[in-house]
C-alpha cells in the first residue's frame, strides 16, 4: 500500500510540474471566413462576407470597408419592408464589446462595386475601418460560393 501511495504522489507530484499549453486571450478585432464572390458574367459588382468579433474590452463600429480590387465598399444590410426583401446601406454597425458580427448572404453583407479581378485571381484584401480600433487588413478567399461561412 506504501509503494502505491508513493507512485501515486509522485505521479501528481510530476503532473503538478508539467507545463500546460494554455492558449492566450484573443484580443483585439478578429476577422474570419473571409470570402468576396466571384462577380457574375460580365457583372462589375458582386459581395463579400465574413465573421467579425470584437475581443476588444470597448463597444465600436464598424464605420467602413476599402479594397483595392474595388472602386467602392458598402455595407448592406437585408431587412423584410412592406413584405419585401431589401437592401439598405449602412454607414456604421455597432459592436458590442465581445459580440460577433456575421456578414452572410440574406443578411449583412458587403457590396463591391467596379470590381477589378485579375482572370486567375484567388484572394483580394479588405482593410476594415473601425470608429475606436485600428484599421484591420485581411485577405478574403475569391469564391463561386459561400459554403463554409456559418
């Protein structure tokens, strides 16, 4: 019973001194599944979507979205008005401090007007714009569809 009661301390002993792999707060703006649609037939325009959760400690905004592969960026929003689905622009969208925003087709999403797209292009970068935190430039994946966003 002795030897036992020894291998057991010694193993909790051991196991108090092994280092954990602990994963680091997020922090900050993170951006995910970044996916800009590949503009249909001759089209100019098309739309991009992503995830975007504030880690931050503060409420922001959302005040804007560049790239260079378009002429202009617009956040849309779709709402149900009058029994008919449409699309308005939104110059701002709130984000609460630890919230998530979900651009997803049928719901938020951005608009990409005279876009500019290299034949064999497969990613163009979004630089978003936030009222409180700094500039966040991510490469969004060019897609047909928009399968693996949530």
């Amino acid at each position: 019973m002795k030897k036992v009661l020894s291998a057991l301390t010694l193993s909790l002993a051991l196991l108090a001194c092994t280092p954990t792999t602990e994963v680091p707060p997020k922090k900050g703006m993170e951006i995910s599944s970044a996916i800009v649609r590949t503009p249909m037939g001759g089209q100019t325009m098309t739309a991009g979507y992503f995830q975007l959760t504030n880690y931050t400690k503060l409420d922001d905004a959302l005040i804007g979205v560049e790239s260079p592969v378009a002429a202009r960026v617009e956040m849309h929003a779709t709402e149900m008005v009058d029994g008919r689905m449409s699309m308005r622009k939104k110059v701002s969208l709130d984000i609460k401090a630890g919230d998530t925003l979900e651009f997803k087709p049928k719901g938020l999403h951005l608009m990409l007007f005279d876009v500019a797209l290299q034949a064999d292009q497969k990613d163009a970068a979004l630089t978003l714009k936030f009222k409180h935190a700094p500039d966040v430039t991510i490469i969004a994946e060019i897609a047909d569809t928009v399968s693996h966003t949530k």
